[in-house]
C-alpha cells in the first residue's frame, strides 16, 4: 500500500474512534427536526459502512466452480469461466487520495472547527441571557422602573415615541 491509502485508511479508523465518542442522545441532535432526521441519516450510513466493512474485510474465498457445473445447463461455459479464472491475474485496486481532495477536505475540517468555536461562544452567550431574564422575570410586582433597566432598548425607543408624540405609533389602527 503506498502513503496515500494508509493515511486513508488511517484518517477512516480515526473518524470511525470519533464516532464512537460523540453521545448521539444529546439534545443537540434533537432540537431540530431537519438536524434530527439528517443525524439519523448519517448514523444509518456509517452503520451500513461498518457492517460492510465487517463483511467485506477479508478477502474472499475460492469459487466453486464444481458445484456451478452441477447447477448449470452450459458446463462449458462454467469451464471457460474458470479457465480464465485461473489463469488472469488483475492488479488490485487501490484508491489514491489526491493531494488536491485531501487540502479541501482540510480545509473543510478547519472551517468546521471555526463554526465550532463560533457555535459554542453563540451557546455560552444564550445561556447567560437565560440566566439574566430568569433572574429579571416580568411579573405584576415589576416596577416601570425596572422594566426601563431590564430593558434599556425598549425604555429609549418609547421615550423616543414620547417625545415625538407618536402616541398610537405601534396599534393596530393605523
């Protein structure tokens, strides 16, 4: 095998270990419906990749060319068969992964990590504002006060409206 196709096979082994490690009953995977059936998909893909890999990591056995004579009414083209089974000898098959495809896929690695970083700083930034509006939760015993604190946006576009006597601005009526 050249360099190519063991770090092909080596990256598949590497995926295959990382796969086993992701908790795939994370509500993550759950959230979305769309997110939640392509995660499905792809769990289904690599079970079918590895029960294919299991069957088809050995290489296969000899024919049986005996019991195809005894099944089929032509036994001289089971012999011509098999004569030219015997004597061919095909180069095996390898696939070379190109430097080219292995850069983008790099490439692609790389941008996904990024929207990882971005992701995880996008989730510790809502978690923080659950925690700030469960700690500043509207009830009846808010004051107009503290809604203007909670809500420094909303105090300065209805001042804004005040001022510029845009009393029925946000109604229905217009």
């Amino acid at each position: 095998p050249t360099s190519s196709t063991m770090a092909f096979s080596g990256a598949i082994r590497r995926t295959a270990q990382r796969l086993n490690k992701v908790e795939w009953s994370s509500p993550v995977f759950k959230g979305d419906n769309e997110l939640s059936s392509m995660v499905s998909g792809f769990r289904a893909w690599t079970a079918q990749a590895d029960a294919m890999a299991e069957k088809y990591s050995a290489a296969p056995g000899p024919i049986d060319f005996a019991s195809a004579k005894k099944s089929v009414r032509d036994v001289a083209l089971v012999e011509s068969l098999e004569k030219m089974y015997s004597s061919s000898s095909p180069p095996a098959l390898t696939y070379e992964w190109s430097k080219e495809d292995q850069d983008a896929k790099s490439q692609l690695i790389e941008d996904a990590k990024a929207g990882l970083a971005f992701t995880q700083e996008m989730i510790e930034d809502t978690e923080r504002e659950i925690a700030y509006l469960r700690t500043h939760r509207t009830t009846r015993e808010v004051s107009t006060s503290d809604m203007k604190e909670v809500y420094p946006d909303i105090a300065e576009e209805v001042e804004k409206e005040i001022e510029n006597r845009e009393w029925f601005k946000d109604t229905l009526n217009k």
